[in-house]
C-alpha cells in the first residue's frame, strides 16, 4: 500500500490523466493514496513519523542555517531548508552511527583528528539532533526567498512554517536577479528568467509579486517574506512585461519611484530585450500600467545609451532641496530629476567625472575597491548604495568579479561620506565557495534598529562558477542577507564617526 502510494504521489496530473482506462478501484486507491503521500510522511506501523530530526543552528544565534550540505560516507547528500532541518530516513542507515560531512558557505566546523569537518548522530524515528555551526562570514544566511520547498523537511518533521507558501508558490522553481520597491504601499517585486515545474523552458519576460511591509500587515523581515505572485490561468507566474516585438527575452532593471506630471507617484524602469547575454535587440524606460498591471515601453533608447536608469537607483535630496534618482551599478554616478519627464528625456542625465556632475560624456569605469585585510584589489561586478542613518554614510554591497574561492560569489562591504564616494577599503561579509551569488542588492525598506541591521539578496547559481554540481532547491534562486553593521570586523572600512 504505501509503495502504491507513492507511486501515485510521483506521477504528473498529465501521467494520471492517462490512466482513465485503469479499473475504477485502482484510480480511487491512487487518488487517496495521493492525497495520503502529499499530506506529509507515511506513518510507520506504529504510527510514528520515520523521520530523524537534523538541525543545524548558527553558533552564535541560535538560528537555523539555510543551505548546509550534510553527505554521507557514501555521497548521498542532503541540503537544509530554511529553518536549517534536514528530515533523514534511509532505511539501511537507521539505529546506527552515520557521519555526515558538513558543509556550508561562510560556516564550518572544526576538523577531527583525520581533518574530517562533520558530525557522527545515530538516526532513529522520531530522534533530533542538534548541529552548533560556527559562522565565518559576517553576514548571516537568514532564508532563500524563492523557489519550491522553502520549508520542506520542517514540514515533515511536523513543524510550522512562517510562511503561508511554503511548498510552492505561483508555480516557481528558480528565478533570476530582484529588482524591489516599495510602490501603492507595497512591496513590488520583480525577477528575471523564470523556471516552471512543468518544463525546462520558463518565463523569460520577466515575472513579479508584491508583499506586504513589515509592520505594515508584513511578516517582520526575519521571519519571511510572503510574497503574492502575478500568475495567469494556470497559476503559474505570468509576463510582467509587455513589448510589441515578440522575439527575445525582455529584462529589466533600474527599478525605481518617480514623480509624474501630476505629483502622483510612478513606476519606471529601464529594459532589454535580448537574443542572449551578448546581443541586445533594443532598450529603452517603460512605465507601470496600474490598470493592466505591465510594464509598457514609455521611450526606446539608442544602442549603448547610457542615459537610463540602470542597476538599483536611489533616490536622493541634495542640499538645495532637489529630487534626484542616483542611479549607478553599483557606484551611483549617474543622476536625473527624480521626474518622469526627466528619467523619460535623454538629455536632462548627468554623469559624475570625479570632478564635477555634467552631460558630455557617461560615467566612468568604476575603479577598484582595497581589500581591507588584505590590501588586494577587488574589482566590483554589480550592487547597490544606500544611504544608512545608523552609519550616517552611503553603504556599499556589491559582489567581485574574479574572486576567490568564486568567480562571482563574493559579497563586499564599503562605505563613503557621499553617494559619488570616493569608496576607498572594502570587508568581505560572504563567501560562495564555487559558487555565483550575483547581482546583489540591499533593501533599505527592510532596515532595521534605525539601520543598524541591514538586509541583502542575491542570485544563487553555478552558472558562471565552472562547478558543474548544483545545488537542488537553491541553485538559481534568491538567498537573503543579515548585516549588523555594529560588528567590530567592520571598523576596518569605517569613514568617519
């Protein structure tokens, strides 16, 4: 019975759609056999959930630690959800001693007397063990945001969720570099390409949702984030955009809040429509249709116009009481009036020379940060500036390109007096052995103790790392972020009080 059981759970709607010529018993048994296997774990006879509890828990919070990577002797590999379970049951390994090597981006254990980083527990149904992970980076991994299985061996293991999706929402397996803002009171959120269960090929014109704030009707940040997808028909999350021109995919960035022609607040962004990394087939703003909920072309650029917003603007008052829209990727060296009109007429941006704001010529190439510990240069790939009130400086998290141990998975730290800098000493604050973590961003709105504590996420992937080896569940997918900016490590790239 329960192999039957799982046999129904593990075939498609399609699969079981074929099997209308099946006598009427078997349908009915697969139908509640399903149901039985999808509920949760198949008790044992004696009515025990098989499952043996493994937690692993921040060191020095208490926390549980997404994406920690226990395999056995014999390389079967299990990674922790988002409360850092791992809900275990291999028949042939149960009531004996296991090792499980322990692996962990920013954390690690303490090697044994063989060099061996792991932990020895003897699984048992219904049994828990405690895993006490030492963390070195300075950020701490709080939860993936995005994808299947958010809270899966929680869920097993008969624990709550704090999210009201935690299995699957909007039909989302993986999604590609946010763009956030809050917009009508709410957090708007958008993705690029967007990986469906039902095939290899996704939504490549840009998928979205929204989500309340915290305090506002929101979970409080450390908790989650319950977003609610744009999805179509089926349910799975639908084009965000909409272009005359059919051919390519559609991305977008520059996501920001300006002012209209009537003091209303709207929508921009910047697009591209392309035929791959490489070749760009057009860009240009588009706006927001509050009506139609899409984003439309507003005014198409020239190629290689750097007259828009791109990367992850902010926007800024200056001395003399103007509203301007920073924009930079990650250095804020480009701005326009933070008007409609203006981001909309190529002519009224402006580009920082080092010197002075002017119009003639773009921004320049960004220079190098300085490795505070360590006085090597990083060459920045992609981030964003804030202004932080706890620090009263402009913060900087960007990750490097060309790093190690991972091409693109270094996130870095830095902080100026002004938007344009100079940014001078960077602290390394996350480490992605192997791995990309790109594209980062830090969400002001989810500031907290006055910006004190400060929030980033970024693209988790193996896309351009040159490891072959994925992670299930998280690869291409969004990971968030913790920053005290009161850690003492950080008084190396301190600017000022």
């Amino acid at each position: 019975m329960i192999r039957d059981a799982w046999f129904c759970a593990t075939r498609s709607f399609s699969a079981r759609q074929r099997s209308v010529g099946r006598s009427p018993g078997r349908r009915w048994w697969c139908a509640v056999a399903g149901a039985i296997a999808w509920a949760g774990a198949v008790p044992t006879p004696g009515g025990e959930v098989p499952y043996f509890e493994i937690r692993v828990v921040d060191e020095a919070t208490g926390r549980g630690v997404p994406l920690v990577e226990l395999e056995t002797v014999h390389n079967v590999r299990f990674v922790t959800d988002n409360a850092g379970r791992v809900a275990f049951h291999e028949p042939g390994l149960m009531g004996r001693e296991v090792f499980f090597h322990v692996r962990s981006h920013g954390y690690e254990l303490p090697k044994d007397g063989f060099g061996y980083r792991g932990v020895r527990p003897t699984p048992v149904a219904g049994g828990r063990f405690e895993v006490r992970l030492p963390r070195r980076n300075l950020a701490e991994r709080l939860y993936r945001v995005t994808g299947e299985g958010l809270y899966r061996d929680s869920l097993l293991l008969g624990q709550p969720a704090p999210v009201k999706q935690p299995w699957l929402n909007g039909g989302v397996l993986g999604q590609d570099s946010v763009q956030a803002v809050v917009y009508g009171g709410r957090i708007r959120w958008f993705w690029g390409d967007t990986n469906r269960a039902g095939y290899p090929l996704g939504l490549f014109r840009t998928s979205g949702a929204t989500s309340r704030r915290p305090g506002a009707g929101g979970l409080p940040v450390s908790d989650g984030i319950d977003l609610e997808y744009d999805v179509g028909d089926e349910g799975f999350s639908r084009a965000m955009i909409e272009l005359p021109e059919k051919e390519g995919v559609v991305w977008i960035d520059g996501l920001s809040v300006v002012a209209d022609g009537d003091g209303r607040d709207a929508m921009i962004c910047h697009y591209s429509r392309r035929a791959g990394l490489a070749d760009e087939l057009a860009h240009g703003v588009a706006a927001w249709d509050d009506g139609a909920s899409v984003f439309r072309s507003a005014r198409e650029r020239v190629p290689g116009a750097w007259q828009i917003p791109r990367g992850h603007p902010t926007r800024w008052t200056d001395t003399d009481g103007t509203d301007w829209l920073l924009i930079g990727d990650p250095f804020l060296h480009t701005r326009v009036r933070a008007t409609l009109a203006a981001v909309l007429d190529p002519s009224a941006y402006e580009a920082w020379d080092g010197r002075r704001w002017q119009r003639e010529t773009g921004p320049p190439k960004p220079e190098p940060l300085v490795d505070a510990e360590t006085g090597r240069l990083v060459t920045v790939h992609a981030g964003s500036c804030r202004w932080n009130r706890h620090r009263n400086r402009w913060v900087l998290i960007a990750n490097e390109v060309g790093g190690q141990p991972s091409h693109l998975g270094e996130v870095w730290y830095a902080e100026a007096a002004g938007p344009t800098g100079p940014w001078t000493k960077a602290r390394r604050i996350a480490t992605h052995e192997r791995m990309d973590f790109y594209n980062p961003v830090h969400h002001d709105f989810f500031d907290e103790d006055g910006g004190r504590l400060i929030h980033f996420e970024g693209t988790y992937v193996n896309t351009f790392s040159g490891n072959p080896v994925t992670t299930p569940r998280y690869n291409y997918n969004q990971i968030l972020y913790r920053l005290d900016l009161d850690d003492p490590r950080l008084d190396a790239v301190r600017t000022g009080p």
